[in-house]
C-alpha cells in the first residue's frame, strides 16, 4: 500500500518521455500518495495517457502546460499548486525511468525528521552511465561547492530531491532564470544561500538505452552552455555574499534577519 502524505507529495516534471512513463508514475504511485506530474507541453501523446490513468485515480494529478517551458518551470508550477493545496514539501523525480521510485518513502521521511532541510539524492552509477554525463557534472560540482562555501551539496544536478516548497517558490519568484535544465544546480545553490541545509542521500540511477525506452532531452552543447552561463550568474552572487557565508561557516545556523 501507497504511503499516503497530505504535507509531501512526490512530483514529477514531464516532456516528451514517451510511453514508459507510465511505468515511472505507477512506480511511484506505488510507493506514494499523492503524485503529480506537470506535463511540460508534450507533444508524444502522453498528456492524453496520463490524464486517463489520472481518471482512475484520485490520488493521481496531472497538471497540462500548453507550451513547452523547460523543467524548472513544471516545477515551480506544481509547486504552486501544491502549495495552495497546503503542501509543504515535494519529492521531484524524473519522467523518464531514470530515478529509484523505490527510495520514496526513505527520501520523504528524512524530510519529515529535518523539514527545513533539503534532502539531496546522490546519484550511484551504474557501468551503463555515459562517462561524458559522470565527469561532466564533476564540473558543475566544483562550482557548486565552491558558491556554496562547501556547505555539504553531495550532488548539484541530480532532479531526486526532497525540496520544501516555500523557500524554492520564493527563491524562484525572484529569479527568472532557473526555468531549464539550470533548475537543479541553481535551485541547491540559492537554497544553500538561504540556510536551507542540504541532506545527501545515495540514490541509484539509471542510464537507460533506447530499446529500454531511455529518452533525454539533454543536448551537450545547448545545455552545457545554459550551465556555464549559470555557473558564471551564480559565481557573482557567491562574491557578493562571501561575507555573509563566511560568518556561517564560522556560526553555523546563523541567519540574518532579511535574505
Ligand atoms: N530536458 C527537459 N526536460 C524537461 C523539460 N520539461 C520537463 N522536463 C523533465 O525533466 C526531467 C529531466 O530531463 P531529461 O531530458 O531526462 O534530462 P537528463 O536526465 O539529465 O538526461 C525529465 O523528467 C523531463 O521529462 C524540458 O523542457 N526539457
Ligand atoms: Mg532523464
């Protein structure tokens, strides 16, 4: 039986992933109640797929974008939503089969013992995991380190989070950049900056190949250059409150009456 939460909600942020979706929601439908997936403007058919499964089951939501807008604005939409309904934390994972829906209720309930923390999936390779997408995101790790004073971000890509709600939606209310493929790094960096600590839990993932019905979106040099733009955004920031990080190195917890 479903854990079934009415403060966390597992959320799961879709474009185009084909039919093997379906698996990927009634995984996680197993081990959670309630689950949403925001469909990013999918034009494979699978809006039309979810909202049937949905019709059969309350506990299912689908939310349909009209136009593709990239991950991190399916997410800040369902958490819009979500907050309105009174969530206080969602648990994102990928569409596409990549990510364990099987360590759900170990990631929630980390999040219910330390709520204003953020629980951070580390991602464990599997030998089928392209060496290009390991090394690459040791990169995006480096800075992510670096901006954040080496706070403790295990991981600053993997989408198989634990987030509270209201500090991202603030966060990304303010920023209006964040709506891509940079939502994962930014989002741990400027919750860092606001004193949400990060949690780093191991987290399988899956490179699935085609025949498997891996599909991904991600194009090297397209995104790679969204990171880099981001990375060089988030590296002024990180000039800009030095002293700030630098005193909560010193005192840990400690926070300044406005941020
Ligand atoms: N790449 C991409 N992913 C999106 C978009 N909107 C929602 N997503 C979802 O974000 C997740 C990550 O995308 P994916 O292409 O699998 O990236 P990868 O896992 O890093 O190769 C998947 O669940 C997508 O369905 C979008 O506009 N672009
Ligand atoms: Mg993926």
């Amino acid at each position: 039986m479903p854990q079934t939460s009415r403060s966390h909600l597992v959320l799961i942020p879709s474009y185009n992933p084909g039919p093997g979706v379906v698996a990927t929601v009634q995984a996680a439908r197993a081990q959670w109640s309630p689950v949403w997936v925001v469909v990013d403007g999918s034009t494979d058919g699978t809006a039309e797929l979810l909202q049937s499964m949905a019709a059969n089951d309350p506990e299912l939501h689908v939310l349909v974008l009209p136009r593709n807008q990239g991950k991190g604005s399916a997410v800040l939409a369902g958490i819009e939503a979500a907050a309105a309904q009174g969530y206080t934390h969602a648990l994102t994972m990928d569409s596409d089969g990549q990510h364990p829906a099987d360590l759900i209720p170990s990631f929630m309930a980390t999040s219910m013992a330390e709520p204003r923390a953020m629980v951070l999936g580390k991602p464990v390779f599997g030998p089928e995991a392209p060496a290009l997408r390991v090394n690459g995101r040791k990169v995006s790790n480096g800075w992510a380190n670096l901006e954040t004073l080496w706070m403790g971000v295990g991981d600053s890509l993997y989408g198989f989070r634990v987030y509270p709600i209201a500090p991202l939606a603030k966060i990304m209310r303010r920023h209006r950049f964040m709506r891509r493929f940079d939502f994962d790094p930014e989002a741990v960096v400027r919750l860092c900056w606001a004193g949400v600590r990060p949690i780093n839990v191991d987290a399988p993932v899956r490179y699935l190949s085609a025949e498997e019905g891996g599909v991904s979106h991600f194009k090297y040099l397209r995104d790679n250059a969204l990171l880099s733009w981001m990375h060089a955004r988030l590296f002024l920031g990180f000039l800009l409150r030095l002293p700030l990080l630098l005193v909560r190195r010193v005192f840990p917890g400690w926070l300044p009456a406005s941020r």
